[in-house]
C-alpha cells in the first residue's frame, strides 16, 4: 500500500469509510484529472499568443482557469491558421463526466458540494450536512464552467470521457481537461507533441478530481470464495502485477503503490515519449503533482452520492443548454441534494 504522503488520500479515499481504524480495500487504480494539450501547437505560437494575451499560454504553476479560458478562446479565434479548429473540449455530457470535469472548477475556485469536502471526500460521511453549491463561491464556479463551455468544441456537451480524448485525438481541440490514464493513446497518437499538466488554479488552488476505486473481499461470499478474492486482490494489487499492467500493448494501469514510480524500469519510462515502452507512464509528472495534498480534489463519499450525482450533473446539464442560469442551477442542486442527505 503507499507509504507516501502524496498517496495518502487515496487510500483514506479508496479504503476507508467513516471509520479511520478500518480499511476496506486496497486502491486498485488512480485516474486523476489533469491538463492534457498539443505541445507542438501552443509552442509554435506561443511568442504570438504572449503578446496578444499578455502572459505565457504554456502550463506552468500559476497558470489560471481565466488563463485556460483566454488561451482556448483565441486559439478558437486563430483555428485558420493553427489547424485544430477549437481550443478546448470538455466531457460535459449529462452524465458522471459533466460532474467531474465541473468539480475541478467548483474547487478550484472555493466552492464545494458540502461544508467540508475534504473531509467528506476523505474519510467520508453519513451525514454531510447541508448542500453549499448555493455558496457565493460555487455559483462563481458556475458561471466561469458556463462561459467556459461557451468557446469549447460545441461536441463537448454529447462527450464523457472516451469521446472528449476520441475527439482530442482526432484534432478537434488543442487542450482537454481529461484521466491522466488516456496518456497511452495520445502519446501513441501524437508522440512526443503532447503534454500533461496539472489543472489551472482558480481563485482559490489548482483542483484535480481523482476518480480511483479499491477492491475488497465480499463478505456475504462462501469462506472458499472469500479465500480466493482474497488471493486476487492480493495479486491484483501487487508491485508484479502493477508493472505487468504497464506493459498492456493498450496502455494498462498506472500504479497505485509509490514504490513501483520508483523502480529503475519505471523512472526510465517515465521520460521521453519517443521510447518509453510504457506510454501511460508519460502523464506521471502531472499526476504526482496534482497528488499533493494541496492540489488533490476527492469528491463526497456519501451512501447517497449516486443520487446527488444525478442531480447534479442534470442541472448543470440545464445551464449549459440555456434553460436555466447558473445560479438557479446551484440553488435548484442545493435543494434537492438537501432533500436526499436529510440536511
């Protein structure tokens, strides 16, 4: 299991559940959400893009979302001349994706789905307690999601996110907020022209939503049956089989164990696109960055949170659509996730 305190979220995350003494499972896999983009393109205009926007499209720590927005617009604005015809896309279908990809946002900017999210996030709750998307903060959010959407590939609201990394693939856009575990197709796709980043900052911190999971034995299982999940989860969740993974000719896992990243195998496959045997590999640098504690988001484990999803991926779906404004959605999310939780 990690032993690295970039790791330790995601095992309070994928293990644990209310009860800090107890461990459910074992995290099984880690896609995080990162900034995935054309290397080749941004550095081929990037002393014109400086002038016009004032600052350096390229990723760095202090990029912004305003930023984001910026460099995307007027990449929309030059797509004659650049070759892609938009500057970003997203996974705003009206499903799972469309909360993922807003979430970031949401945090970034201070917002949250209840009162405290890192905790709720963390070790979870029964009981979040009231919804604060009604918050100053989250319809900010809201608002800059919605303006954001406004230039992105219009396809962005049919996508999730196979058909966000399908389209980015295919030359639709120049940058997509995507799960860093897509790397294997783009980098077989572009080579050593991509590039992985951790997501902008907003007003508040840079927020990349982690989506991984754990396996556990089931305990309503025979004894015999118990014995062998036991036996596969073992295996499964092993340095041998991780590395294994890795080798998939699609791409595999990344590891969950910090002790595999540091395997001579590992940190040699890490580097350059144009060798690497083990392309997912190629986003690990952003993904230990948007690992840290600072930068990490893990949206709320409730029992409810199937329910809550719903309904927020609905409503943010009706702003997008235009049939409701940003604020209307939050408070319309706010009430009846309240309902749901018993706030």
């Amino acid at each position: 299991m990690p032993t690295d305190p970039a790791q330790e979220p995601q095992l309070l995350c994928d293990g644990r559940f209310v009860d800090a003494n107890k461990l459910y499972t074992l995290p099984y896999d880690c896609p995080t959400m990162v900034w995935v983009y054309r290397k080749d393109i941004l550095d081929k205009f990037k002393d014109r893009m400086s002038q016009d926007l004032g600052f350096d499209p390229t990723p760095t720590q202090t990029s912004t979302w305003e930023q984001y927005y910026s460099t995307a617009k007027w990449l929309k604005d030059h797509a004659a001349e650049t070759g892609v015809p938009f500057g970003t896309g997203h996974q705003a279908k009206q499903y799972d994706s469309l909360m993922c990809d807003f979430s970031n946002i949401l945090a970034a900017y201070g917002g949250g789905y209840f009162s405290d999210d890192t905790k709720v996030g963390g070790l979870g709750s029964k009981k979040p307690g009231p919804c604060q998307l009604d918050q100053p903060a989250a319809i900010e959010a809201a608002n800059f999601y919605k303006k954001l959407l406004s230039i992105a590939a219009p396809g962005s609201t049919t996508w999730d996110w196979n058909g966000a990394d399908d389209a980015f693939q295919a030359g639709q856009m120049v940058m997509v907020p995507n799960w860093h575990e897509f790397a294997a197709g783009d980098v077989r796709k572009y080579g050593d022209k991509v590039g992985f980043y951790r997501l902008p900052k907003g007003p508040k911190r840079s927020a990349n939503i982690f989506g991984g999971t754990g396996i556990s034995v089931n305990k309503n299982a025979s004894a015999k049956q118990q014995k062998a999940a036991w036996l596969f989860l073992v295996w499964a969740t092993s340095p041998d089989a991780q590395v294994a993974d890795l080798k998939s000719p699609v791409g595999g896992g990344t590891p969950t164990r910090i002790s595999v990243y540091n395997l001579p195998e590992i940190l040699q496959n890490s580097q350059d696109a144009t060798t690497s045997k083990m392309p997912n590999l190629l986003s690990t640098a952003a993904v230990r960055d948007a690992w840290k504690e600072e930068n990490i988001y893990l949206r709320p484990k409730i029992p409810q949170w199937n329910q809550v999803d719903t309904v927020v991926f609905t409503e943010l779906s009706k702003m997008l659509a235009g049939d409701q404004a940003p604020d209307a959605a939050m408070k319309s999310a706010k009430s009846q996730i309240d309902k749901i939780t018993s706030a």
